[in-house]
C-alpha cells in the first residue's frame, strides 16, 4: 500500500504495481581487473575489431561491386572502400603539456565551451595506416575521435583520401518491442546536487512525497501507484572543493564530507521504502571519475540499502523491465561529444551515439575510461526501447524510429537542482512528461 485516499469517509487504498527487473550491467563492471601498466591501444583495436566486422557485413550491401582495402594498400586514383577509425585533429585540444609550459604568458589559458576550430582535419586509421580525409560530404564539426566508418574514394595525388560516401555502422538490431496492457511508470531524476548552494531540501521533498504517494487527490495517487521504479542518473551529491585539498580533516571538515551523503541517504531511504530505487554514480559523487563507474558502495547508504528495493548501479547503466530495454548514461558521453563536436540539441548526440554504436566514442581520448584489453564495453550490440542521458541543461525527449522497425524513446534528464524537473515514462506506449515541483512560495 503506498497510497490512501478518504472517499465517503472510507480510506480508499491503492497497491503499487510491479514489474519484473533484470540488470544487464555485468559487462561494465571491472571485476577483479588490476591495472599492469597497459595502454590504451588495446581497447581501440578491440572497438575497430567489433566494427570492422559490421562494416563488412554491410558494405557487401553497400558497394558491392567495389573492393575493401587497408589504408596501406590504397593505390592513386583507384575507387574503393577503406574502414577504419576517425581521428580528429585538433587545433584548440587541450593539451595536459600546456599547463607546465615554461614559456607560459600572463595571458591565462582560454577554456572554451567547444573546442571546434575551422582548421580542423579528419584522419582515418585502421591497425597499419593512417590517411587524411577530404572532401566536402565529411564536416569535421559532425565527427569526434573514435568512431568506426566505412568510407568510399580514392587516393589523391597529394596521398589524401577524397572521400565520395560515408557509411556508419547504423542503428543496432532490437528486439521485438513488447506489449503491455496497462499503464506503468518509470520516473527519472538527475542532479540532485545535495551539498551545493542551489540544493533545496523542500523541493526534493515535495519529490519523494509525491512518488510515495503522500500528495495529491484520488487521480494523481492513482497514477504514482503505477511507478515502478525510480532511477537517479547521477550527480546526487557534490562534495566540497575545499574540504578534498589533500590535508588532514578537521572535524568541521569531515562534518562537510559527511553531511550530504547522510542528507541523501535520508531522502532515498523514503523511496526505497515504497518504490524500486535505482541510483548511478556520476562526475561529482564518490565514486571512480572515469568510466565505467562502478556503483556506489552499500555502506555511504546504510537506512536505504536495508531495503531489497536499493540498488546501486553502474555508469553506463543498463536494465531490462517487463521486457522492456534501458541503456542511460550520467551524462559525461554527451558532455564530452558537446565540447568537441557541434549539434543543433544535446538529442542530436544522443542519436548519434546511436548511430555509431558506440556510447562513448570519445574515450580515452578525451574522456576518461578504463584500459580494457579485451573488450570495448561500450559498444552497443542491441538497440535499446529507452536510451536516457542524465545531468543536462533542460528537458528533451524524441521517439526515434529506425530503418528495421525500431523504436528508442530518447530522454535528455535536467539537472533536478536547478530546473525542478523529473521525467515520467510509461512502458505502455513510450511515451514520457515532465514532472514539475517547486518549492517558491511566491509563485
């Protein structure tokens, strides 16, 4: 029972619906690995591994009647296919050699939104080679460092590759989407930011009261008995800046530290008592910073982890419900493709990650990951029915429809502490709102 209401003075009571979970997130945890000093070569022959044999498969469909070629064997003037993986070279990448110049100005290091720069040039490698790409149809503004494409052209007298048509991997294949003959609620929520300045402990308040099913009339109680889980996509925490400087802790310091992190495990503990919790680590919890971040520990969480509805999950996160399948992230894959590519909307890079199969085809380059030797776990082999990126600047949803009968319903999560906002999905029909709460008693 997680909802009452009075009806011809008689408690009307209303039980939660459930749904049938299974988390998928084994491939993204590092299990027992230690780190023996490898590099991170290994992981990028895996990813071109995985997507050269797609892109195979696919250019026989493709340009059937033309040959693939390694970079190496590209001969002048001749049409053919190469696949490989672009490098960005960049002007205005920042470099870590930058900071501890001797020949450093007064002038300070300029920081960017986007590090884009008109003079930036596409390169393609595969295992032996390398070859720089031209050609209109290829904008260097829509590629990042990382993705696997199979490109048609030929070499040039200058030994460049003038590229005459692109092929990326595409959308990955999905299973059958499933039925369901009732309303069921997923709700999504990212960037809490208990800790910080614009937190506010009413609002969230207001959040969970809500879930829980202690607002609202008959209707709205009625339809927060239908959620069946709730996912926190990252960032619930943020931790001081002034407190983590590498000195001993003085009590007041270690009451900074500890604060938030009981303050959240209060609110999740009022979920985790009504409803299924999912939480994710993101860039400012205590948790690893480079992915695929591993779940939060059980101990930070001792009243919600009580509850066999807590779980702490990874980043990248991925689950199945009811039948139904998830792939999310915290945000950092779209944060990174922002600053170093240009879309009209953060959705564009969520679809383009799609697109590519790859979640995070920026690591290791910009974005930090683990040195896998034997895998890129990142690459999507199946198409999600709901692909979610938390921690971003406002809410965005599209349902995307691919050229085997897809279907992804796309969610962009806005920050909580600063908009206000949680998303509602039902699996019944895909189709997702804003749940907005406000704590201004002026407005």
């Amino acid at each position: 029972m997680d909802g009452a209401t009075i009806e011809d003075g008689e408690m009307k009571l209303f039980e939660r619906k459930q749904a049938i979970y299974k988390s998928l997130d084994e491939k993204y945890l590092v299990h027992g690995q230690r780190y023996k000093g490898q590099q991170y070569s290994q992981i990028y022959f895996a990813r071109l591994h995985h997507l050269r044999n797609l892109l195979h498969s696919l250019v026989t469909k493709w340009k059937p009647h033309l040959e693939v070629i390694t970079v190496l064997g590209l001969e002048e003037s001749k049409e053919c296919v190469i696949v490989g993986t672009i490098y960005k070279h960049m002007k205005l990448k920042p470099c870590i050699l930058d900071e501890y110049s001797k020949e450093r100005t007064a002038v300070p290091l300029v920081k960017p939104h986007n590090f884009l720069h008109p003079d930036d040039q596409l390169i393609l490698e595969d295992e032996i080679g390398r070859v720089k790409l031209r050609g209109s149809l290829l904008n260097p503004t829509d590629f990042v460092t990382g993705i696997g494409l199979a490109l048609h052209g030929m070499k040039t007298i200058e030994g460049d590759f003038l590229v005459q048509d692109l092929l990326e991997a595409g959308f990955p294949p999905q299973t059958k989407l499933p039925r369901l003959g009732e309303d069921k609620y997923v709700v999504f929520v990212s960037g809490l930011n208990v800790g910080s300045n614009i937190f506010n402990p009413l609002q969230f308040q207001l959040f969970v009261d809500h879930v829980t099913g202690h607002l609202g009339g008959e209707n709205e109680q009625k339809m927060t008995s239908q959620i069946v889980r709730v996912v926190i996509a990252g960032n619930s925490v943020i931790i001081p800046h002034s407190v983590l400087n590498g000195q001993a802790l003085t009590p007041e310091d270690q009451r900074k530290l500890t604060e938030p992190i009981k303050e959240v495990d209060i609110l999740l503990t009022q979920l985790a008592a009504a409803v299924p919790l999912d939480i994710m680590p993101g860039p400012t919890d205590p948790a690893n910073s480079f992915l695929p971040q591993q779940p939060l520990h059980r101990c930070l969480f001792p009243g919600a982890s009580a509850y066999n509805t807590f779980f702490s999950c990874t980043n990248p996160h991925q689950f199945e419900l009811d039948g139904f399948q998830f792939l999310g992230t915290s945000g950092q894959n779209i944060d990174d493709l922002d600053k170093y590519s240009s879309a009209q909307t953060k959705l564009e890079f969520v679809e383009r990650t799609l697109r590519w199969r790859h979640l995070a085809p920026t690591a290791p380059n910009t974005l930090g990951c683990y040195p896998f030797t034997e895998k890129d776990p990142f690459f999507i082999e199946n198409c999600p029915n709901v692909y979610f990126v938390g921690n971003q600047d406002k809410y965005e949803t599209a349902l995307l429809h691919g050229p085997e009968e897809q279907q992804v319903r796309l969610v962009c999560i806005p920050r909580f502490s600063e908009s206000g906002v949680a998303v509602m999905l039902n699996l019944r029909d895909l189709n997702c709102h804003a749940l907005n709460f406000s704590a201004d008693l002026d407005s």
